[in-house]
C-alpha cells in the first residue's frame, strides 16, 4: 500500500483521536496514514491550514513522487480545511483523492438560526468565524481532483430538527454537504450512510467505503451510491 499516502483531518472541537477508527483500519490494511492533530477548537483556523500545508509540503519533499497518491480525508470542519488547502496555487497538484465526511459545503442552516448565540462564541471558538462569516462560500469547487462525499441520513440528534429538513444527519441537511451543478444536480461520487453526523466518521462502514474510494474513485455499493 506504499502506492497512497493518507492524511486524515478531523472536524471542530475535535483531536486526532476522532479520526483513529479511520487511521486504525487503514494502517492495519498496510497503507501510509498520517492522522493529524489540530488546534481546531480556540484558534485561528488559519493555523490549522498552515500546519496541513507544511505537512503535505514535507511528504513532497520526501520520498514522494509522481507515481503515488495524496488523499486527504476530512470531517466536518475538517473537510472545509482539507477544501481550503487544495484550492492553494501551490498545492493544487498535489492531490488525486479528496473524501469529506458531513462536511458542510455553504453556510448550514443551523448556523443562520444561532447566529446570535454563535456569533459571540465565534470570539473564543474561533474557527466557528468561518460559518458566522460565510467564508464557506467563497472556497473554490474542488477542480481535477476526484472528490468523494460521505453523508449521514440518521438524524439521531433532535435538537436542531425544527429547522432541518427531512434529510439530514443531526446537524446538516442532506443538500448542505454536496456540490450542485447550474442545473441544480448534485456533482461528484456521493454515498448517503444511515448515521449521525457524530458518529459517521466512527463506523466500520464508513471505514469500507473510504477504503472503496482510495482504491477505485467509487463508492462499491449494491446501488444506494448516486454519482452524476
């Protein structure tokens, strides 16, 4: 498995251990994982992003070359950092596989409702900035890079259903975690798993899919998988 080289990037609140379901399966299948620890709960999310940045320029100044596989796996908050760094000048060839996990792609509802609550809040936790200031939508759609998309549809967590809609993981509408294309049809390889957003990243199943998408650009799926 030397052929991949894996960077997993967890999500806000979060450490390196929200990731070590993930990193155990795959480093027991043999393949190169990096699970990194971030500050992703009081400072800038901007540190966080330098720290994945020098991370990857550091495995290209290794023993990386053109014949292997960066893949960068995000959750959550994560996977907005994981979008942010691909989008660098710098970088952008850096990439082959990128898979997020209910990781927002606009601004969620949620964060519209609380945005009173939040916006304080933002001052000490803050990379929740990056959804008060809808800088989400302002990164680029992933380009020349094979994006897969995880998302959860058990909505296990009732606190903020009266604002979601039926599909939804707890946290994030179904629609808040994909790309649309200008006919309003959503993009990418995309796998619906009937989890919470809390334990998505946390299952064996997710595990299996990710490992699906590392070796073939797909979801494997008895037809629950919609790619268009």
């Amino acid at each position: 498995m030397d052929f991949y080289r894996i960077l997993l990037v967890h999500g806000f609140l979060g450490s390196s251990k929200d990731m070590e379901f993930i990193e155990k399966f795959l480093s027991n299948l043999g393949f190169r994982v990096d699970n990194l620890d971030l500050p992703l709960t009081f400072e800038n999310i901007e540190v966080s992003e330098k720290i994945i940045e020098e991370k990857i320029k550091n495995i290209k100044r290794s023993k990386f070359d053109k014949h292997e596989e960066l893949i960068l796996v995000g959750y959550g908050l994560g996977g907005i950092l994981v979008r942010k760094v691909v989008e660098k000048e710098s970088l952008k060839d850096s990439f082959v596989k990128m898979i997020l996990i209910a990781s927002p792609t606009k601004t969620p509802i949620v964060f519209e409702k609380m945005r009173l609550l939040a916006q304080p809040l933002s001052y000490i936790f803050k990379p929740l900035k990056i959804f008060m200031e809808n800088e989400i939508e302002k990164i680029e759609k992933p380009k020349n890079t094979t994006v897969g998309i995880i998302r959860g549809t058990e909505h296990s967590n009732r606190i903020f259903q009266k604002w979601l809609k039926p599909y939804n993981d707890g946290i994030y509408n179904s629609d808040e975690v994909v790309f649309k294309n200008e006919d309003n049809i959503e993009e990418f390889e995309i796998i619906n798993i009937p989890f919470g957003h809390k334990e998505l990243h946390k299952k064996q199943g997710t595990a299996e899919y990710i490992l699906d998408f590392i070796e073939t650009g797909k979801f494997i799926t008895d037809g629950t998988s919609k790619k268009n």
